[in-house]
C-alpha cells in the first residue's frame, strides 16, 4: 500500500490527520534534523498502520515535506 503523506516538522503535538483524498497529514514534534524527522514518521506509521517500522519505507520525498510512503501489511 502506498500514501501519500505531508510532514509539518516542529509541531507541538504528534497526531496523523486523514485527508478527504486518502492521504495523510502527519505533525511531528521533532525537527527536520540529521533524518529525526523521519524516523519519528515512521514511527508513528508503523503505531498506526500496526506494522513493524521495517515495513515502512519512505519512497520519495526523504528531504521534502512531501512523502511518498510504502506499507507492506501482511496478507
């Protein structure tokens, strides 16, 4: 499964906002530092998706504040 996800890094609280479109809007708390932002992505990805992190990949969009994430879900 693929999302589409915009990242709003700085964020005084973490919360995933579902969009009209199916994509996502994620606040993260931490900074778009040396990669923390996106762990913390992925993080909360895998808590909401109920996956292990390893199963979430960011595709494109590493650096920009417009993600293209893949979720491999078991069948």
């Amino acid at each position: 499964m693929q999302k589409k996800v915009k990242v709003k890094p700085n964020s005084k609280h973490q919360k995933i906002e579902e969009q009209p479109d199916g994509s996502l809007t994620v606040y993260l708390k931490s900074p778009p530092v040396d990669g923390k932002a996106n762990e913390e992505l992925i993080k909360l990805l895998a808590d909401k998706f109920d996956v292990p992190k390893s199963h979430i990949r960011i595709k494109l969009g590493l650096s920009s504040r417009q993600k293209l994430i893949e979720i491999e879900k078991d069948t």
